[in-house]
C-alpha cells in the first residue's frame, strides 16, 4: 500500500523518467527509431522495474495517470530533439501501452500530447502486447482503428508469446510485428524455427518486424538472413537517458 502511494508521488512529480532504445534497420543500420522504456528510481528500494510498476500502477487504478506521462513525455521528449538536432533527430518514439489503456480514452490523450507538443502523428507508435490485444480483441480493434485513422503507427509487442488467433491479426490494422527476444535468444542454439516463422508471416500480411533482443553480432547477421526488417538490442545500443539519445544521434548523422 505504502509503495502504492508512493508511486503516485512519484508519478505526479514525474519522478518515473524515460529511457530510450534505438531501433536498426536491417538493410544499412541507420537508426531512425527509438522505443521510449518506463524507470522509477526508488530513494530506498533502488531501481524498480517497470514490469513490477506497470503491474502495480494497473492494479491501483493509477495506469491512466502513468500512461499519460509516458505519452507526454515522449512527444516532449520528440520535439526537444527536432529544435536541437534538426533532421538528425530520431524520426519516431515508439510508446508501450498496457491492456488497460486500450479504451476511448486513449485516442483522445493521443491526439492531445501530439497538439501540445506540434508533432505530426507519424511520430509516434504504440507498441501493445499480443496477449493485451487479445484481452478483448473487438473493442482493442476499435481503439486500434481510431489510432491507425490518426496517423499513429502501430506495433505488436512480444509477438509469439501472447496465443493470438491469427484469423484476429488479419483484421487488425497494425504495421509491425515485435519478434519477441525469447526466439531471438534462442538462433543461437540453432533454433530458426519461430523467429522465420513470425518473420515470414508478417511479411505475408504487408507488416514490418523489428527483432527484439539483439545481443549478439551473430543474432543480427541471422535475423538479417530470414529478413527481419528492424533490429533492437543491446548488442546494437542500450536504453539512454534523453540526452544521451541527442548526442548518439547527432554523432551518426
Ligand atoms: O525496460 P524493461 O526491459 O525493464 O521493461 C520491462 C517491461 O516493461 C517490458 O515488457 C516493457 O514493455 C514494459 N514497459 C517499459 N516501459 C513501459 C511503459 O512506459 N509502459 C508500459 N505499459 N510498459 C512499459
Ligand atoms: O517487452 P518490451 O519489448 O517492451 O521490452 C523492452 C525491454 O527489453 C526494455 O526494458 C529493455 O531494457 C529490454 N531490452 C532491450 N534490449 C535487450 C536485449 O538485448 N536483451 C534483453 N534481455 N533485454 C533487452
Ligand atoms: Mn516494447
Ligand atoms: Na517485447
């Protein structure tokens, strides 16, 4: 109850900060993306992970509030990096967004955080998890629709571990495919099977995939021969603070 409290705290403070991970094209590795990733530094407990805050916010009733932050923040985040790094700065932020934010509010904050900040809706995609899609796949293509109508792009976190009916993924108006890192990690033991599978199949439905998880050089030369578009990873670069993302970007361009 006591941490409860204190993530409200931190959340109205904006104590829960937000790291950034770029994203690779496979074909030149040029980075135009990055995916924006929840940290809340406790004075006493240390670093929280966000799989254990996320969880704690959903069962508080406090996501809206967290989600909101995380969206502001990253459409902040997005314009700060235009008027300091111009057209070197990252072109996209992806936004992971929880089963419980996947309702008629989320279009409207969408719209409002771009506004705030004067971006244009290309810049932003939201990454929801498969098994949060299949929570309640009718309404979340609702929410779904209103977005990809925006302008906002669209991508399907931790796919292959959610159980998706495949026949729901046709109709849903997403653009990418997030290979989950648990198929990635395991090309190394000659296990191809999956990563192709999901690979092969996004293609078949016009989708994109990035490949989540990269640790290794070998990981990327694999994944770049069963056609993975999009690579991300720590072998290719780590989560980094906003303004380390600014000057990662600024050297490459
Ligand atoms: O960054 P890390 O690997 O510790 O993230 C653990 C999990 O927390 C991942 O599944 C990631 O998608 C999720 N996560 C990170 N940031 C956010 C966020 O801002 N919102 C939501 N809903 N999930 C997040
Ligand atoms: O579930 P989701 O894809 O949103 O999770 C993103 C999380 O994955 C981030 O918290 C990030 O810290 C973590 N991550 C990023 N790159 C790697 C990697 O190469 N290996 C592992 N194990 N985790 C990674
Ligand atoms: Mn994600
Ligand atoms: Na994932």
């Amino acid at each position: 109850l006591r941490l409860v409290a204190e993530l409200r705290t931190a959340i109205e403070r904006r104590d829960i900060t937000l790291l950034y991970q770029p994203i690779f094209s496979t074909a030149d590795r040029s980075s135009v993306a990055v995916e924006s990733l929840a940290r809340w530094e406790h004075a006493e407990r240390g670093a929280i992970s966000p799989a254990t805050f996320v969880a704690l916010a959903e069962e508080s009733g406090l996501i809206g509030p967290l989600g909101l932050l995380v969206l502001d923040e990253t459409c902040r985040q997005l314009a700060e990096w235009d008027a300091e790094l111009g057209a070197a700065a990252p072109q996209r932020a992806n936004v992971n967004v929880s089963a419980l934010q996947l309702d008629g509010n989320l279009h409207p904050q969408v719209v409002a955080a771009l506004a705030r900040h004067r971006l244009h809706p290309s810049r932003l995609s939201i990454e929801i998890t498969e098994s949060a899609l299949m929570k309640d796949p009718a309404s979340a293509r609702a929410v779904l629709t209103q977005l990809r109508d925006l302008g906002v792009q669209l991508a399907i976190d931790d796919f292959g571990t959610g159980y998706s009916s495949l026949a729901h993924l046709r109709h849903l108006p997403v653009d990418c495919l997030k290979v989950d890192r648990s198929f990635v990690a395991e090309l190394g033991q000659g296990h191809t099977e999956i990563a192709s599978a999901v690979i092969a199949l996004a293609e078949n439905l016009g989708l994109t995939t990035v490949a989540e998880g990269v640790e290794t050089a070998e990981q990327a030369e694999q994944l770049a021969a069963l056609g993975a578009g999009f690579l991300q990873g720590f072998s290719l670069a780590q989560p980094m603070t906003g303004e380390r993302t600014a000057a990662w970007f600024a050297a490459r361009a």
